[in-house]
C-alpha cells in the first residue's frame, strides 16, 4: 500500500513538474509500474526537467551491471526505526526503505530489499547486495570500501540512560558498562570514554532491553532510534543529548561505479526537488 502510495505521489508530481524522463527510453520496462504517467509526460512539453532527464537518461544505459538487470537489491538491518524496521506485513518498511523504493522508480528499476546484519552490509556491496541503506554514516573507514550518495539526513548520537542515573554529562560516561550495536558510529565512540567497558549486541534493541534490565549503564545509538526506544521504554529510560559530532547518512554504493553514483544522486535530487523527500520525512520520522 505504501509503495502505491508513493508511485502515485511520484506519478502527480512528475505530471505537474512535466519532467517526463523515462517515458522515452523507459517504455519496455517502465511503463507496467508508470502507466498514467508515460501519457501525461508525453502530452506534456518538457520546459526545466533538462538536467534530470540527461542523467536519469544517461544513468540508465552506462551504469551497466548494477542496474541493467532491472533489479536493485539493496541490503538494510531492519532494526532501526524509523528509518528501517519491520512492518506489520513481516517486510522491511521505514524512511530510509521508502526513499530507495522511490529512488528505484526514479530510475525505472525494481528494488529488492534485504535484510541483513548491520555489520555484514558494507562487506556484502558489489556480492550479495548491490547498495546498502541503512541510516548509514559516512565514515573514513567505510569510505575505504565503498562510495557513498550524497548525504540525505544528518544524525547524532544520543545516549540512553536509566530514569534514574548519575550520568548528567558525556564526561560521565568514563567507568560506566555501555551498549551499542556491533560495528556503529556508537559503538566506535565508547573507547573515547576512559576505563568504558563496551557491550556489543547484534540489534540496537537488545542492547536497551539490557539497559531496561539493569545490565547497562548506558546505550549509545543514533538520534532518532533513541526517540523511538525511549519512547517504548519510557517508564524505564531517558535520552540525553551531549551534543556529539553530527553524522551524516548516505547510501553505500560499490566503489569507483561513478555512473551508478550519478544515477542514485540524480534521483535523490529530483526527490528533493519535487516534494517527495519532504513527504517520506514528514510520514516517517517527524510524525
Ligand atoms: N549511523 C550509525 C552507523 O552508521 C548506526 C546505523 C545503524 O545502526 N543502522 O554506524
């Protein structure tokens, strides 16, 4: 239902925005998923879709292999809401898995999610998935392996505390028992904080379900996720903000596939400029 919903926000605004970028070249595979909107873009005369249209146009024949089959399969770690989670239908949903589907229609290709660990996904670019999104920092490191899209959300670590702690301050947490998720900007920070002893789980929720049982002092896990679990925990837990160095999301994409890079980034453009993006943060995290 939501990805209905999105086609045919993609498909009103592409009419009304006249930008008629793959009715052209898109017809064999497109035209099942676009229907109303291959009409329209036609009737319609192009006048400021220039640039979308070249790159979404040229995207489509050089970035070969990644996207010639018709398929992006894209690798997320559905346990982090609200950017990735599983809905009630038992499939991935969530901000970061509506854009990916819209940035897929964008380039006239199915996307297939799936969902897999967080720590396994930068690994598993250009084998197993083709790109990963997954409220994924950009980070030196990472950047060794892979390439990432331009950013599309800025994040921050916040931290998770019991109601009653003596935590008031980042410099508190030296000495203290901190959780994180295996292989996240959190779980990175918790060496910064002297005599720290590191937990590492597998989701972000069983690192809170340990703070909830008293086995943590603390959890380190993004902005947004941490609302979501203290809001689930309320009786039990806090956030707090110690104002850590902003992070910036992209999506993961193989190395050196500038052509796909230009694609995506194209599309996300569009989606910024048309509306959509605004949209998905609106349905999904500023709700
Ligand atoms: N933003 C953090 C990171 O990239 C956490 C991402 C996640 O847990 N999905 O490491």
């Amino acid at each position: 239902m939501k990805k209905a919903a999105v086609l045919l926000m993609l498909a009103m605004t592409m009419a009304f925005a006249g930008c008629g970028t793959d009715s052209a070249d898109n017809s064999a595979q497109g035209q099942a998923e676009s229907g109303g909107k291959v009409s329209s873009d036609e009737a319609e005369p192009l006048d400021d879709s220039n640039a979308g249209s070249d790159t979404e146009d040229s995207s489509e024949v050089s970035s070969g292999d990644v996207l010639a089959d018709g398929v992006l399969t894209v690798g997320t770690n559905a346990e982090f809401p609200p950017f990735e989670f599983v809905g009630d239908n038992g499939e991935p949903d969530g901000f970061d898995i509506a854009l990916i589907k819209a940035i897929g229609d964008k380039l006239g290709v199915e996307v297939e999610v799936e969902n897999m660990e967080f720590d396994s996904l930068v690994a598993s670019i250009g084998s197993k998935i083709d790109v990963a999104i997954a409220g994924m920092t950009v980070t030196d490191e990472r950047t060794r392996m892979v390439d990432f899209s331009d950013s599309y959300y800025q994040a921050v670590q916040f931290v998770l505390v019991p109601l009653e702690t003596e935590i008031a301050a980042a410099d508190d947490l030296a000495g203290k028992t901190i959780g994180a998720q295996l292989g996240t900007t959190g779980d990175l920070m918790i060496e910064d904080f002297e005599g720290a002893t590191p937990k590492q789980y597998n989701k972000a929720v069983d690192a809170v379900n340990d703070l909830v049982n008293g086995r943590l002092d603390a959890v380190i896990v993004d902005k947004n996720p941490a609302l979501v679990f203290a809001d689930n925990f309320s009786d039990q837990i806090q956030y707090m903000d110690f104002n850590f160095e902003p992070e910036d999301y992209a999506i993961a994409l193989p190395k050196g596939d500038e052509a796909l890079a230009e694609a995506v980034n194209g599309a996300l453009a569009e989606l910024k400029s048309d509306g959509t993006f605004d949209e998905l943060v609106n349905q999904y995290i500023e709700n």
